[in-house]
C-alpha cells in the first residue's frame, strides 16, 4: 500500500517540519538518550537518521516512524503503528542471530515511534551490486550462506519475512551482511496459510500471485522467502533479475512458469553447483522447492565450484596422471625385479649353450622349446604331440593343417599349402 505524503517546497522544509514536530516531546527517552545526526535514508512514513548514544558515544541508526494523523489518515497512522510494533516484536525473538539485525532500543511517544538498530556502514547490498555490477562465486557464497542460514533460523522460529530483496540487506562491513526490514513479516501458527499480497513484484512466488487470481488458492507460507533467496542469488551472479519485463503482466507470467535461463555469455564462468542450486530454489511447485536449511549442505557449499569446462580439464588431468602412475608404477616394479636379481645373482644357474649338443637334442633347452611350440601352434593351429622320450623331433613329420576347398557339390579336394 502506498502513502501518499504532503507536498513541500524543498526536502530542508520537510526536515524542519520534522525536527519541530519531535522536539515538542523532548521528555521522550530518545532524546534523553541519543542525540539525532544527519539522515541517512527516507521513506513514505518514516525517516532514518544516524545517532549517537550518549551514555557510550556508539553510533546507531534509529527508524522514526511518523505514526500522527498530521499527514495520514486515522485509519493508515494506525497500521503504521501494528507493522512497527509488529517487527519489533519479532525482531527480539530473533536477537542474537548474526544475520538478522539487531534492535538496540525502541521509544513511542503518541506521534513518533523510534527504532534503534545497529550501524550498517556499508549501506544496502542492493547498492554494493550496483557499484560492482556482479559478485563472484566466492562473495556471493559468502552472502548466501549468511541469508540461508538467517532465514532458516527464521522459518525454525515460525516467521517468514515477505519482503526479502537486495535493498532489505544491509551490510555491516566487508564480510557481514543482515536482513532487515520486518515490516511484513508475520509470524505463523502451525499449518497457517497467507493469501495477502506483500511484497516486491520481481521477488514475488508464484502462490502468492495466484492467491490475487483465485479465490480457492491454496495461500502461501514459508516457501516464498526461498523462492526470493533464489531470485537474490540469481541476481548476484548475473548483474540483473531472472524475472524481468518491462510489461508487469508479462514478467508476473514468466514468475508464474518460472521461466528463466542461464545465457551463455554472462553465465559460462558460473559453476553448474551454483545453477543447479538457484533451479532449486526457483521451482513453481513449492512441494519440491529447496529449503533455506537444505540449501546449506548443497554441493555448492560443501564442494566447491568448477564450470563444465573445468570439470572436463581435471577428468582430463586424472586420466593423464593415472597413465603416469602406472608407468611408473612399471618402472618401479621393474627396478625392483632388477635390484632383487641383481642381489641373487650368485644363487642363478647360469647355462651355456654347446653347439653340437644344441644340434642333438635341441628341446632340452626351455627357450628353444618355448619358441618351437609357439611357431607349432602358429602353423598347426594345435600343440604338437610329444615324441619318444619327449623328444619334439617328429614336430618335423607332422603335415601342415590341411585347407579344405570345395570343388563342386559331390566332391571336396583337398589342397595342401
């Protein structure tokens, strides 16, 4: 829902106005307690500034949430006030995570809620991408890992956001990122199913759109903080949204198929662990859709990265260091053969070959036996019989194997080679 403001001449006269709107409590614990700097973002009903806390001279941010009926009407001055509540409520029961900003103070007076948090010096992840363009794998694993692990501590404590995208990630410095902004987050009893419409058109699930189309949707829980992590991711990676249309119709359609791919030019350098866990968490049926604490234990972060082109090189490279070990393996196995021979050389009968004998008896000899039954294989096709006394000298009388070759239907000759 939007609020619509009233028109001023300059931004300086709507600070003023702001200012003295406030300082008429000045006995409120906020100014007791902090001293109000300069701004340092605004939206339709509140402003946040920097602060400093006097009693420690930290540096906080504070939230002032206009919550009078000057600008508003009774009934939207009203709701202000229930989401303001509502997320500082949630936001103590979830004090302490690293990943979920952390409520430092909160004052109310009948006009103004103030909201301390702490510091994000860095800004908005949204703009940190803008400066970059894109992250690589290793920063954007560093900030997924911190949303996976916020948001299942979130879901694990029965409470969905709604409205997680780069602008409600704030960066605290170059390595700690938080989720912030719990405006409509809402925390859920058991089986409870939402049907409202909250959130940023490009981060939308497709159960929530269709809970604008159908009255019997089924409604929308837990799933739809996933379905945006996925789209966060995407985003990272590539430098733009995987939904996106200059036609809202249009791009509520391709949310609604989940269509979106991954163009080779920006995404060949992604490993396919990081596409397939972003195809996980960007499917329509939220049944087999990846979950925040599932999406912890992927690949993506237990393994590592590698594109298709980097897994083929090291398949490649395991192949060739396979051929290396066994040849080296031959080698060794060789030298060691050699060494142990070479140790039992006085324990070797050493033969010497005696020509006329050799002429006699050639088969007494394993080598030459060794090569004759070989060569009486190769030419008979079968082992020759041994002789009297195992002698192989009828290896020489025995007739080359006969080929058969068929002459006419009734005769068959035969033809010696």
């Amino acid at each position: 829902m939007t609020i619509s403001n009233p028109q001023y001449d300059s931004d300086e006269e709507q600070d003023n106005n702001d200012d003295r709107s406030m300082q008429n409590d000045l006995t409120n614990g906020f100014y007791q307690s902090y001293e109000a700097r300069e701004i340092l973002g605004r939206g339709l009903a509140s402003t946040v500034r920097k602060c400093v806390e006097k009693s420690t001279g930290q540096f906080f941010a504070v939230k002032i949430v206009d919550v009078s009926t000057e600008r508003q009407t009774e009934q939207d001055a009203e709701r202000l006030r229930e989401e303001t509540l509502s997320e500082i409520r949630l936001l103590r029961l979830l004090v302490g995570h690293p990943s979920i900003i952390a409520i430092h103070d909160f004052f109310m007076t009948p006009t103004f809620h103030f909201a301390v948090f702490e510091m994000a010096p860095k800004g908005e992840l949204f703009d940190l991408l803008n400066r970059s363009v894109t992250f690589s794998e290793k920063k954007t694993r560093l900030v997924m890992k911190q949303l996976f692990d916020g948001v299942s501590y979130m879901h694990a404590k029965h409470i969905v956001h709604r409205d997680l995208k780069l602008e409600n990630i704030l960066c605290i410095d170059e390595q700690r990122i938080v989720i912030s902004d719990f405006g409509f987050a809402k925390q859920l009893e058991p089986g409870q199913m939402l049907k409202e419409l909250f959130g940023t058109p490009g981060y939308l699930a497709p159960e929530t759109l269709k809970c604008q189309m159908w009255e019997d949707a089924r409604g929308y829980s837990f799933e739809v903080d996933n379905w945006a992590l996925g789209v966060i991711m995407y985003t990272l990676l590539a430098g733009y949204a995987p939904f996106y249309h200059r036609q809202q119709l249009r791009m509520m359609r391709l949310i609604q198929e989940g269509r979106f791919d991954f163009p080779r030019e920006q995404w060949e350098s992604v490993s396919e662990d990081a596409k397939d866990l972003i195809r996980g968490l960007l499917t329509v049926d939220v049944d087999k859709r990846a979950k925040a604490a599932d999406c912890l234990l992927h690949r993506w972060f237990t393994v590592g990265t590698a594109t298709k082109e980097q897994l083929q090189k090291a398949i490649e490279a395991a192949e060739i260091s396979k051929k290396r070990y066994r040849a080296l393996y031959k080698r060794v196995f060789n030298t060691c053969s050699f060494l142990y021979r070479l140790r039992n050389f006085k324990d070797m009968k050493l033969q010497s070959f005696d020509r006329h004998v050799l002429r006699k008896r050639p088969f007494r000899f394993p080598e030459i036996r060794h090569e004759a039954e070989a060569a009486a294989f190769a030419v008979y096709g079968h082992w020759v019989n041994r002789g009297f006394y195992y002698s192989r000298d009828m290896l020489f009388a025995n007739k080359p194997k006969p080929k058969y070759v068929k002459k006419d239907n009734n005769a068959v000759s035969i033809k010696v080679q």
